[in-house]
C-alpha cells in the first residue's frame, strides 16, 4: 500500500534562518508530488507541484523552492525565512491524471 | 484562469438534517476532475468524493452525495443525514493540467 511521510511535525524557526521539509512516498512509482501552504482558517495555496524528476512549477513566486531529487521525494526549502513563511505547510502526492490526492500529516511552521 | 470558488465561509446545520456546500469552478480545459475534501480540525486532509468532467451521473459516497451541474460549472457536496463527526472544514478542489487546486473552504458546524 502507499504512504506519504512528511516531517517534522512541528518547528520553529528564526527569521533569517534556512528551511527544509521533506517529504516521501512509497509503494507508487513516478507520483504527481505537491506542496500546499495553508495559513489558520483558510484555504490551501499551491506553491509547487512536480510530474517527474526535475520537473519543478511554482505557482507562487517568493521566498521559497522546491526540489525533487528522486522519485518519490520532494523537499521545500528556504535560504532566509520571513515571518509571513509561517503557516501549516502539506505534501501531497496523486498518481496523476484526475485521480485524488493523499496528503502528509502536515507541518507547523512558525517563524520567529 | 483556472479558479475555484467557494463562497460560503461558515455553514450551520442542525444535527441529522441535510446540507448543501457550494463549489463553482472555472477551467477552459475539457477534462478535469473535481474533488471533496474534509479537514478536521487536526490538520489531516480527508478525500471524501471525486466527479469526473465526463461522468454523466452525479457521485455518492455514503451520506456524500456530488450535486455537478457542468453547464453552471459546479461542484456542490450535499451530506445528508448529518452527524457532530462532521463538523469540520470542507474543500472543493479541482484538477486541470497536472496540478490541484482548492478554494478557500467551508467551516460546516453542526449543531446537537
């Protein structure tokens, strides 16, 4: 079966500081990968989304990019975290086409 | 623009009554998919109902029900039979090319 695992659940950071979550699937081969950033009470904002290796499209422009060295791995980071990074930051992953997406547990970002 | 729009922030509804959460959508794309997403409020993202742009009958799930209405492009999600369980925060999503999109979700509070 598949599983998504993404982490850490929770973390604070400095501004200025770098940042990296990672996320992973397994038991899929060649996943649409997505990260969603969703700040208290509101909707999910696509920042990237990935259809292969290498294949990286951001949707938002700013503090942020997105990787995907392997498969089934795809990481977010940041050089210098702002305070308005903070927000409650998902992965997820669907076999493509228009099929339904399986999500991360999530991580709690907040900036200080 | 590919765009969906969920213009209900707060929903009421007494416990074992129906309800009805609102979705319209806007693509130029002939195929797509749209979703139903529930969101307790820890944070994990439930898929609860997918209507293909091609499926001539609405879908169901259970006490989930897709009301799709493609001429109008919506998407509403009819619960019926509601329970305390499903208070939570409901997201209509769609996928276009590659990517998933969300609106900015419903909170749905149901009431003893």
């Amino acid at each position: 079966s598949q599983t998504i695992h993404q982490w850490p659940a929770t973390l604070v950071q400095p501004v200025g500081s770098p940042l990296s979550l990672e996320c992973t699937v397994e038991g899929t081969s060649n996943p649409n990968l997505y990260w969603y950033r969703q700040a208290a009470g509101r909707g999910l904002q696509l920042l990237f989304y990935s259809v292969g290796i290498g294949q990286i499209s951001s949707e938002v422009p700013q503090n942020l990019s997105a990787s995907r060295p392997q498969d089934r791995q795809f990481i977010l980071s940041s050089k210098k975290l702002l305070l308005s990074d903070s927000g409650f930051y998902l992965c997820a992953w669907s076999v493509g086409g228009h099929t339904e997406a399986f999500f991360g547990q999530g991580t709690r970002l907040t900036v200080v | 623009a590919q765009k969906i729009t969920q213009t209900q922030p707060g929903m009421f509804v007494q416990e074992k009554e129906a309800v009805t959460l609102d979705c319209t959508y806007d693509t130029s794309d002939p195929s797509y998919g749209l979703f139903w997403y529930k969101q307790p409020s820890s944070g994990e993202m439930i898929f609860l109902i997918y209507q293909g742009s091609y499926d001539q009958q609405n879908a169901t799930e259970g006490r989930y029900s897709l009301n799709f209405q493609k001429a109008r492009k919506s998407a509403n999600l009819v619960i019926s039979a509601s329970q305390l369980g499903d208070s939570a925060m409901y997201f209509c999503a769609m996928t276009p090319t590659g990517k998933l999109i969300f609106g900015q979700g419903t909170t749905l509070q149901v009431k003893p």
